[in-house]
C-alpha cells in the first residue's frame, strides 16, 4: 500500500498533476485494478474506490462493488482495514 503525504487536505499530487482528493484516490484505484505499473493489486483498489467515496466520487462504490466481486472476505477486510488507517494518519 502506498502512503502519501499530502500538503494541502485538497489536493494530491500522487499522479503527477494537482487534483482534488478524491480524484486522485479514484484515479489511484483504477490504477491498482487495471494492473497498469504493475500486476493488478484489488486490496489497493478497494482500499482506493473506498476512499474514494468517502471523498465523494460519484462512482466509486460502483467500482469497489466491481472489485469486491473479485476479492474474498479476507482481501476485502485487509482492503476495509487499510482504508481506516490511512484516514486514521491522513
């Protein structure tokens, strides 16, 4: 899982370019399920979409039900955990 210091509650630059959070945390889901740099990683996805939502991206639970589709219930709670304690440190 990637952390990312984020200087302004705002914006993140994780992709290169100033965004609005969730964005860029949607964005960062649809990177980690499409396996773009690297083999597709659905814990990040979820952990991404989720926080994506939580943002208020329109059509992020839509993408983590997507992903979720695909995961157990275990990747799932690691995804969930994940989520929490990156808003618990952001």
């Amino acid at each position: 899982m990637a952390r990312f210091d984020w200087q302004d509650g705002d914006f993140g630059t994780a992709l290169g370019t100033a965004a609005p959070m969730g964005e860029t945390m949607m964005a960062m889901g649809l990177r980690h399920a499409a396996g773009r740099d690297a083999p597709a990683d659905l814990v990040s996805a979820h952990m991404y979409f989720n926080l994506a939502d939580q943002f208020g991206m329109d059509d992020a639970a839509f993408q983590r039900a997507d992903v979720a589709a695909l995961m157990s219930k275990a990747e799932i709670g690691r995804a969930l955990r994940a989520a929490r304690a990156w808003l618990a440190t952001n």
